[in-house]
C-alpha cells in the first residue's frame, strides 16, 4: 500500500507576488508568484475525484522539531526564517517569499517527508508519498532559493539516517529543475547517491552540469542529467534504463528518495506518475532518444 | 466637459494577501485584499466599453512632490512609507498594505487628484474624476488606515488653497465608510467643510458619529450622516436634500471635492453616479426615507 | 460525536463567468462569479488548519439516484441539466451556471445530505455536517434559481421521510437569503416545519415576506422572519428566542435540519458557528451558542 | 512614429474555464483558460507604466463589418459564432471557448488590425501595433482553433488588398506557435508570403513542417522554420538572416505583418521587443534588434 501525506496549512504558504519567479518591482505588475497553492491543491484534488484516494492511506504529518531542521540549516538562516514568518512578510532568498506563518507551514511540509519515511521504515505501508509545500530540493544550509525554504528530501534522508540509522541511501530528483540544494546537502557523503535529471541550463544558472559528480570520497555518488529541452518519455525512459537503474543497482540502497515539484515522493514506487501538472512543465515530447544518446555518452 | 485621471500604475499597487481586510495569520487563509486592484479597473475598462470615454479628456497624472505630502503627512510617516515601499514589503496602518513601489504609486494618486483640481481651476474641465488607487480618505497625518496611504481629497484640497488660494472649500464623501482621514484634516479649519454620508458603525469602528461636528472656530463645519445599513436611495436623496446641500449653500464654497471609495471627484457634478462598482458596499435599498427623518432629526 | 460530508469533487462544479451574480453581457465584464468554490474550500480547509477536523468524522457522500432527484424534481428538469451539463456550459435558471459534470457534483451535493440524515438517524454520530456545493435552497421542482440547481436540504427531508419513516421534521434556514426553494417543496405540508431568518426584500426579490404562512393544512407551518440589513447578534438571539425555539417546541420534530449556504446541516448543534464565512454574510456571533442550546433542548 | 490599436473591450472576452487548454471535464478541474485577458492587459500597462506610451499614437479600433469578415469566413462559421455568443457560452472549434459577445469583441479585434492596415497605407503612421484578443491565427474559414475565432491577421491582408489595391504583402508569424490558419489562407495565394517561426510539433499538432510550401502557383511562399524546444536568441538570429530575410527580399513585399500571440502587428518595425511576455514564449533577446534593422531594409 502507499500512504499519501497531505495537510490543508500548505496552501497556507503565501510567497507574495511576483510575474511568475520575477520580484514585482517597478516595472514589474504584481502577478501571482509561480509557487502556487494550486499546485499541491489540484493534485489533491485530483487524488480524491479520481478515486485514487480511497486506495491511498492518508497519514496526518507532524511538524519537524528545530533540532530536525538544525540537521541541515544553520541557526541564522533559521532564525532569519522565523523572524520574517512572525513578522508578516518578507524573502529568506531569491524568489523565496516568506509570509505569515510561513515557517511553521515549512517545518510542516518537512515534518510531512519525515511521517512519510516514518511509514516506510515501520513497514506501515510499501512507499509513501508527500504532497508538500513549500517545495524543498533549491533550499541551502543558510540560503532559501526559488521558492525553497527548507530541504525537504535532504533533511528526509537526514532523519532516516539519524533516526533509524539507515546508512546507504538514494535520491533522484526529477524534477523539472536541478536539485542543487539536495546535491549540496550530501555532494561529500559517499553513502547518499543523488541524482538529479532536469532540464539543462534553466534553473538555477549554471548549475546542474554532468561535471558535478560530488567530491571526496562521494566522487562519483552525485549524477546530473541535464536534458535538453522538450525531451519526453523517451528520453526519460533512456536515462532511467541506461544510467539511473544501473547507478541505484551498483549503489543498493536501503531507502529511496523520489523528488519533484509536486511533492516529495518516498519509497521506490511513485503511483503519481499519471497525474503530473503540467505547470511550470517543459512538455515532454516523445522521441528525442538520439539527442539523449549523447548525453548518455558524456556521463560517465 | 469633465475630466478623468487615471494611470494604469494604480494597478500596480500591491497591498498583500488578506482575507478580505483581516490580516493572513495563522487561523486566516491568505486570499485576496478587498483593496483590489479590480476596483479601478474595471470602472475604467467600464467607461471605454460603455463609450463614455470618448466624451471624456483623459489627463494624465503628475506624481505630488514630497513638499506637498508633506502639507498633510509627518516626516516621519512619510519616511517609514517610503522604506517599506523599497525594501519589498509589509504594513504601514492597520490593514494597510505596502509592497514595490507602493510609495510612488500613492504619491501618484494624490497627484492625480491635484492634477484634477489644476484642471477645474484653470477652466480647462467644468469637473474632473480622479479614479485612483490606493484610496485615501482614511489616512492620517501619522498612520495609514484602512488601505489608505495618503490623504488623497485632503491633499487636494490643500493644494487648491495653497497653489491656487483658494479658500472656501467643501468635501462631500460617500463611500460606504466614514472619512475619518479627511475629517482629522480639517476639524479645526472652518473654512472646509466636511460632510460624510456613510453606514453607521462600520469602520472605522466608533467612527463618524453625529456628534462629531468640528472643533473651535470650526464647530459645526463637519457633518456626519451615519445611514443604516440597507439605506438606499431614498435615504441618500433625502440627506442630499435635506442636508448637504443646504450646508453647501450655507458654505458657498469655491471649490466642492466628492469622494468615494472608487475615485475621488471633484467638481460638483459626478458623471460616475450610473457605474457604482457594487464590490465593497452595501447594496442601498430604496425608501428607508422614515428611518432617516429621524437621523435628520439628529442632525442640527 | 459529529460528522462532516464533504467531497472535493465539489470545488469541481464551474458556474461561469458573472460580475457577482449579475451574467455577463455587453455592458458587464466577466468576473468571478459569487457562487465561487472558495466558499466551500476555505471552510474545509480551515477545519484541518484549525484542528477541528481531528474532532470530527469525515464521511464520504455518495450520489443521490435519479430515482431520489425525482422526489423533488420534475423530470424535464433533471433532463435539461443532464443535457447542458453534458454539452459543456449553460443556464439551467436565472444565475444557475452549469458547467461539465455539474449534473453529477450537485447529485453529489444531494448524496452528501442524504449520507448525513443516515448517519444521524443510524445514530453513527450525534449530529451531522453536509459542506457542499452547488447550494440548494432556491432551487425549486422544475427551476434552478440563484446558484442552485437540485433542492439539498428538501430531498434530504424527503429522503428521511422516505426511507427512514421520520414524519415530523423542521427545517430552521439561516443563510442571508430567503430559502424560498424549501419552502416551496413543504409549503402544503404540515409534517414539516419551515423557518428562514433573512435579510428581509433581498433575494430573491419580492419572496420571503411574513405573510408567507404555509397553505391548507399547513397553514402556520411556515415561518419568514425577514430581518432588516444590518442585523446582528442580537436580531438573531431575539429571533430564536421569540420565535423559532416555540414554533420548534411546538411542532416537536423527530429531526432538524439547519441550513445556511456555507453547507447544508442535519441534526441538532452546529459544530461551525466560529467559522462562518464573512463573505457576504451578516457575521454571526459565537454567543449564540446559548440560543442554540436552546435549540437542542427544544428537539427531542 | 508607431500607432498602438488597442481597446479595453478585448479584456471581456471569456473563453470559459479549462486547466491551461484542456477543456474542463469529468477528470479535468476547471480553471483559467490559457488565453487569458492577461495577456494584453498585462502588455497595455506595462506600455503606460514605462513611458513608451507617451511615444506612441493610441488609435481607437473600428469593429470589421459582416462583408470584411466574410473575406476569410463562411457564412455558417459567422452565423454559428453569432449564435453561440448572443445564447451565452458555448465552442466554435477545439479549445475556442465562445462566451458573451464574443463574436463582437473578436470583430472588434480583426477591426483592430484594419485600423493598424489603413494607418500605415496612409501613412499616419510608419507602422502600427494591433494588441489584441481573441488572437487569430488558427483560425480556419469555417472553423475556430486554438483560442482563435476570426482570422486576424488574415484579414488584414485581405483588406490590404481589397481597400488599398495592394498586391504583394508578406506575413512573418513568431508566435510559438504554428500559423496554420494564416499559413491555409494564402497557401495558393503568391502574392502573400507567409513565414511561421514556431516550436516544432507543438499546436497545432502535426501541423507547421518545413514540407509544407504552398501550392500550385504558390509553391515556396509559405515557408515553416519549426525550431527546437529552447531554441533562443542564436536560433532566431540565424532563422531570420538565412531563411526570413532572403525570402523576403526575393518577394519585396509592399506591406509586411508581423504577428505573434501577445498582439498583431502591422508595418515593419515592433517597438515592443523589449517587452515580451514570458507566458509560454521563447523569451526573445533584446540583440535580436540588429535582425529586424535588416528586415526593415529588405521592405521598400
């Protein structure tokens, strides 16, 4: 069975306008930022119109303790978060609004992907998913980045190792963007295989690029497979079968760490897949295989 | 011939999320501001749908200079409005949202509404409807209130004498609220006078009573008619006839300023009376002409 | 303990376009229109936000059958709203907007009032909470009016009637409107006792007077209680205490069922009074849990 | 000098809801429909805001009359459109929501663009900018597509000829999107040059190859350059000086359109480069201004 973790305080989040990730500013109109409760919100809509939901256990997250936030963030980042959530409003990053009550809503939607852990580590249900927001993978130790406040996934697999002393362990993040925050949080730790596919060269600049392949003893446990644009279910099936199975295959961990956009996903089954949002979405055309063929070449 | 002021930078005034005017928190869901930007819009879009624009000269605003804020505002007040308007974000009242540029969008409200008195005074117009936002008439010398940034009629009015000399003024305000700002401005001043029509006991609260009527030399010189709610336009008809205007001739005013919440107006004809914007008031119901004889009454 | 029926599938039903619930046209542009999800959403949402919902049984609605539409409705009627909800978009009345599958999400809104009366009368909980969408009360057999397409509260009377063998019943309506589509349904039909507090001469026009007193045997057992604009706790407290408490007291109903448009109420208390919507409403004052107390000592 | 020809009555187009393009349904949860009024209202002020407007000759559009529109249409097609938006809502095609006076708002927009046609040929203005909504080039003669209900751009051609006796025109289309409906318009028509500049197979789907090259006597003037998802700046550099601007040198065109989503524009020079919206396009770079300065000198 798979448990989905969901709380109506996520739509609560409010990063403040913007013309899509663009600060309003002077010349440029207030809009509605791209972070968008509709996000997480038609998604679960969507769960339970669809009858999806009555297959699903619904697990109530618990919020992260300051002590689980600290595993990742610094105590200034942490402290500036809350001060700007209490104060009303404000940005803790680039393209990271932080509104009221903001803080408590990210230690929520981590709390969320430590419920979903939880469940799968009790054998409570096979895999878990968690429909989040904020979202998590841009966040740094000290820095909010494009909507991001706290690391989700990184501080996930932070608690399964603290917790339940879980040791080798995997995420792949694909979401549209690169997981820059979660390859950060473990690009020195060899026991942490990150992979991240995403369109290459959109966000953040320059990051992302085959060259990051982690440091130090992990030299090797940090994939990046940046895909051209409008590349679709091929090219997603390519680099599954060529590069990300193989990767997971040689690195056998114990837990796995699905990330994208529309939640933070655990375990190794993902039952979403059909119901992607198409939003904020390069769309993904079938058949670019030969374009990916290259890239399969230039990853090591 | 009238005029209309109008800038499509007052779209661009951002003053948060809220649920309708109570602040978002953490048992308020952030929604839309009542303060929206689709009140001017939409009368605007209105007025060159309905092919009133063509009968109108549209003027283009001037913004108002910081000397002739300052002939209402506190330096202070003026100061922290500016750098909360540059720094991104946050409150400068209660309920009164400031984001990017919301400094300079205010100020070119109040200059639309001077630019309208240029207009009426030099002959250029008969009369001239400033349709700005944000709205003004709540705004004290030292406080925002209510959505209200500067004291857009005040100003105006201001500016007439000081600019123009002249002396002998009315304001007449009948948005669904009491014009407390403007009241404050002149309540000492006998040579404005101040009328408001507006629903009793509604904001701001234990505002606008009949027993306000001025101060010193100026007892008598500011007039409140607090209607129930569901007066309609026979409750207005009968306080126009019964009251405002034989204050008005009472006056003899040089210059008359009308102001509701979807513009300010001056002149002392309204060519908006067919395009109320129902959003934000109460519906006025016809004939509660009994309920006001006794507000009349009331009124010396 | 109480139940709450809800189902997202109600978020789902699009009215279409309107400047509030005036149709859009040549001189009205396109807005939102008043009968909004929002209304229903927010309720629900901040059920879980604020912790309530942990307190509550959530129930999952089925769809009301043809067969239990018709007790109420005539079959021509359910014809054309299956066929513009079928074809995409249209009118089935005046301001009811019928948009796709709104055919099968207002038998939904049917179902889950029917779902509450069974779970009341199964005595599964004590009292029960139906939080649906589209509304019902203006509704009438052959006539969708103001929002509503199917009659809620009078089927889910009819269904308790009919399925359960419950003879005596009252229907206390609070919503800001007059509930002219309940009264209808009973208005020759002495079992059940129909009250509606309203703002008096609101909508629809002209209906909801006083002298609308119930027909043949059922004249007195239908009571208007028109309030004048503006009225507030106390027009409320002196409502229910003079009048619907003893007309509750003395028509001794085996069930009551409260209405108000934020949902539709079977059963005896009501867990939501702290969390109505403002929205258009006379804001409703928590102390009136003592009138309501009342209430339920009136109903056996 | 360059006329903009713009009229408020555009933003009351409503092509109903939809989750981006997917019409509402059973499974699809209603939402804003991608064309959406901001898309020119956003431009409009965004024009005033920065100051260009005050460089800009604001002309006030004219409807196209029932005989212009039959240049392009069929009578059927016109009579179905009519039919729809005098009944309310309904389609005139795939994901062409018809809604209230939507057949006169989207003659008003073809009107928009004869204006910009008979200012240029008069020489009132070097070139004109037609910001309007619906768009048109999807538009078939008897069908609607895309958002598109009349032939815009088309149109303008046809009246070019049929008013000003001009013969050879060229239409340069930079949309995202494939002008198929421009592109069958003229496809056996060598006076008219069309260029689509377009994602390849993106929408319509199937449609836009570079084998697609007119017929008959019009062989090689329709030339498609079906770009690469993320093609950017370069890709247009290069698509403009090796393909667009020799063919249009061969074809020395008396009048050229340049047409793309966020308005229609006539003449040879677009002074809205800058201002893009990044909605859905390739956002196109500011140095592309050396591209269209040789465009300008290959038309007389």
């Amino acid at each position: 069975m798979t448990a989905l973790v969901y709380h109506e305080r996520f739509l609560w989040h409010d990063p403040g306008s913007a013309a899509s990730i663009i600060p309003a500013g002077e010349m440029v109109e207030p809009g509605p930022h791209s972070e968008s409760p509709e996000r997480v919100r038609r998604i679960n809509s969507l769960v339970e119109v669809s009858g999806l939901g009555e297959r699903l256990l619904r697990l109530r997250p618990r919020s992260a303790t300051l002590d689980e936030l600290r595993r990742l963030h610094t105590d200034d980042y942490l402290a500036l978060v809350k001060r700007i959530s209490d104060g009303g409003a404000g940005n803790a990053g680039v393209s990271v609004g932080v509104g009221p009550s903001s803080f408590e809503i990210a230690a929520l939607a981590v709390g969320a992907c430590l419920t979903a852990v939880d469940a799968v580590v009790a054998g409570t249900v096979r895999n878990a998913y968690a429909l989040v927001r904020p979202p998590g993978h841009h966040a740094l130790a000290g820095e909010g980045m494009g909507g991001c406040i706290f690391g989700n996934v990184a501080l996930a697999a932070l608690h399964a190792r603290e917790t339940h002393g879980i040791r080798r362990m995997a995420v792949v993040d694909w979401d549209a963007h690169h997981g820059n925050g979660t390859q950060a949080a473990f690009y020195e730790d060899p026991d942490v295989l990150t992979i991240s596919l995403h369109q290459a060269d959109c966000f953040p600049p320059g990051s992302g690029g085959v060259d990051e392949l982690g440091a130090g003893p992990s030299l090797g446990k940090n994939l990046n497979l940046p895909l051209p644009p409008g590349s679709g279910a091929g090219a997603y099936d390519a680099a599954f079968e060529r590069i990300v199975l193989p990767a997971l295959e040689e690195h056998r961990p114990e837990l796995a760490v699905l990330e994208e956009l529309s939640g933070e996903a655990t375990g190794v089954e993902d039952p979403f897949l059909p119901i992607f949002e198409g939003y904020g979405y390069q769309e993904l055309q079938p058949h670019q295989a030969a374009v990916l063929d290259a890239l399969l070449a230039a990853v090591p």
